[in-house]
C-alpha cells in the first residue's frame, strides 16, 4: 500500500492521495479500520440499551449498553442473511430486532430468537459479530482490527487529565453535523497546524494564542510565561502538569494549554458558562486538548467541552459531528455555548473545502510545509504514510 502514496519529505502529499478512490479504500483499511476510532461519549450510553452508530466505509458498528452496565459493541449485521439491524443512527432499545425476518438480539449481541427456523436451530450459536469497545474518560472508542492496537497507554493519558472534568457524567447538549467537500486528511491536516488562525478565526483567537500546537517551533515570551504560571496553578490543584504528545508515534495527545489573559473559558467574553464539572473546584484549567487520530479532536474547558468526530464518506467528502457538552445539572443558552467551537468549526470547513478544491484541479502539485509552524503537519502526514505501510489488521 505504501507505494499508493509517495511523499516527499517537508511537502504535501500528491494529488491522488486526497482524491484516488484507491488511496480512499486504503485510508480506510490501513488507518480506520486500524485504529482506535472515537465513536461516542459515555453520556449518550448511560441506560440499558441506549446505543450509538460508527460508520467506517462499507462497516457501520452498534455501540450499546449493556444489562449490567458493560458496553459491547457490534458489527450492524444480522447473522441471518446480513441485514442491518439498528434502528436508527442513536437511540434505546430492549433487543435489536432485525427488520427482515425479525430475529432479535440480546444486547450483547447474542441471538435470543429466530422465528421458524426448525426444531433443531442453534440459536445461542449466533450473534451479531464483535467489536472491540473501550471507554476511557467518558469517551467511547471502537476498534474493527482483529487485534486491535494497546489502548492502555491512551487511557493512561487520558484519565488523570481528562477525567477531573467529569465528562463520564455529562450530556450533549449542542450537536452539530456537517458534510464537508473535502478529503478526512485535509481535515486533519488543518486542525494540526494553527498558522491559519490568525487569519481565519476572529472568536477562537479571543481566548486562545495562535501558539502551542505541538510542532509550531515559534518562540513567544508572553505564551511562555502564561504557560509557566499555569501549569503552577494547574499542579496546586492536582492536575498533571506534563503534556502527552505523540509519544513514539503513537497517534494521540493530551495537552493543556493556557487561555489568553482574562479568559477562564473558551467563550466570547471569558467568562464560564456553568460551574466547574466534574471534580474540578477552580474555572482556571486553561483548555485541554484532546487529539486521538484518526478521527478525535476535542477541547475540554471547565463549564464545557467540545468533540469533533470525523466520518470518511469518500475520498473527496468527510461528514462531521461536533457535539458540546456540559454537567447535566448545568443550565446553560445553547447559543452561548457553541458561540466559539460552531463558528471556529465552520471557518474551517470553509477552508478546508477550498483547500480541497484546489488540490483536486489540474493545477495542484505538492507544496512546501513550514518548519516554523507546521511540523505538526509533516508529523501527521509520516503517520499517516507509515499506516498506509503496515499490514491490514485484518482480512479485506
Ligand atoms: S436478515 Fe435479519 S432476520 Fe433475516
Ligand atoms: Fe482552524
């Protein structure tokens, strides 16, 4: 697969690897059917029965949970004659029950009926086909390898940063979707570098610095001392103060960086939404970024976080769901909430379908990545050309 994209080092990629309908069906082998996937949040899976919907090209997986409180997830595939089974893209039920010929499934996947399929049918000897689940954090992730890759170092990350804000307990309170005209990597691509933003994002740069993405080499004295006297402040309240990022080419990091002066939040005016969630006591935990490749990124402030979920449709097309979350005692304008993320989000579908026009046109050739602020970038794009490299995890 490797020799279906071929990069130069410090460049863009070449044009088929954001339009090649090949290139696509191994983007979806080699890097979303290998890795762990964000698929939901633990607040959406709260009672028996409620589940969610993974797509991943031709695969879609059930999320649900359990009798007991464990979650299972399933390929949506009916061990009769292969029909979809969930109802919906979200939703509750007791049983999955197969609209074809009504057989109904457990919630853990086992078969619990099949009408007239004869006296001597072995019903306990079918099930909706498994899928490895792993919630962490009060996010939810799938993996469709048959030998899927360690999550624990992930986890490891993600709990002590991620779980004092309580998002295990949260709800969804804005969610919104979008399809983009653009290739997931171009996505991907635009959210590792910030030598945009400036430019391009009046509200995220109110409380933000357009520094600290891991890879902008940038020096700025006032970012510096700002991260300084935070992570001071972050440590008196039990906070870890190091950052994960990347570690040995692992694709995720954990970072909290610190708001402009003034802000306690990423909102217009700084000022927080609700109360701290969680276990959090103090608004000033600057904004922890979440980034779980290939389809994760999110930003966890103390009233409110933030979850951007990217589904691949085709090599030129992406749909995305940003979901804002508060404690589910919070009262909070919904308006307010997503003032900052749903307009920063949309200037960069805005970008990114610009972007991917122009690399789908005759005159595109690769071009020049900055070493000052987008090392990011040239570290997502060798990932991304080493996963393409490795064996499928499992059978096409
Ligand atoms: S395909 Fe599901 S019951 Fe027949
Ligand atoms: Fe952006």
């Amino acid at each position: 697969m490797s020799d279906l994209v071929h990069r130069t080092p410090g460049w863009s990629l070449p044009q088929a690897a954001y339009t090649d309908p090949d290139v696509f069906a191994a983007d979806l082998e080699h890097v979303f059917a290998a890795h762990w996937l964000f698929a939901g949040h633990t607040g959406e899976l709260d009672a028996p029965g409620r589940f969610l919907t993974v797509d991943v090209g031709r695969d879609r997986v059930i999320v649900v949970r359990g009798e007991g409180g464990a979650l299972h997830a399933h390929h949506d595939v009916c061990a009769h004659r292969g029909s979809r089974v969930a109802p919906d893209v979200r939703g509750q039920v007791r049983a999955f029950v197969c609209p074809y010929h009504q057989w109904v499934y457990d919630l853990d996947g086992t078969l619990r009926s099949a009408r007239l399929m004869g006296d001597c049918f072995a019903t306990r000897s079918y099930r909706l086909a498994p899928v490895a689940v792993r919630e962490s954090a009060g996010l939810v992730f799938v993996c469709l390898a048959d030998a899927p890759p360690d999550f624990d170092a992930f986890a490891a990350a993600l709990e002590p940063r991620l779980g004092p804000h309580g998002l295990a307990d949260a709800h969804v309170v804005v969610r919104e979707r979008y399809r983009v005209a653009a290739n997931w990597k171009t996505l991907v691509e635009n959210n590792r570098e910030c030598y945009h933003c400036a430019g391009s994002h009046p509200e995220f740069s109110l409380s933000n610095f357009d520094v600290g993405v891991n890879g902008d080499v940038r020096t700025n004295p006032r970012y510096d001392r700002a991260l300084a006297a935070a992570r001071a402040r972050w440590r008196a309240q039990g906070l870890p103060g190091e950052d994960v990022n990347f570690p040995d080419g692992a694709p995720y990091r954990v970072a909290r960086l610190p708001l402009r002066e003034g802000f306690l939040s990423e909102t217009l005016d700084g000022r927080p939404l609700a109360a701290p969630m969680g276990t959090l006591t103090d608004p000033d935990v600057g904004s922890l970024r979440v980034i779980s490749l290939p389809n994760l990124w999110a930003h966890a402030n103390a009233d409110y976080a933030v979850t951007t979920r990217l589904t691949p449709v085709d090599a030129g097309t992406t749909d995305v769901e940003l979901c804002f979350l508060t404690a589910r005692d919070a009262t909070v304008d919904p308006d307010a909430l997503a003032a900052v993320w749903r307009a920063t989000s949309e200037q960069d579908w805005e970008l990114c379908e610009r972007n991917g026009a122009g690399i789908a046109s005759r005159g595109y050739r690769p071009g020049p990545l900055s070493p000052v602020v987008e090392a990011s970038v040239e570290a997502v794009l060798d990932w991304y050309v080493s996963a393409l490299a490795r064996p499928a995890r499992r059978a096409a």
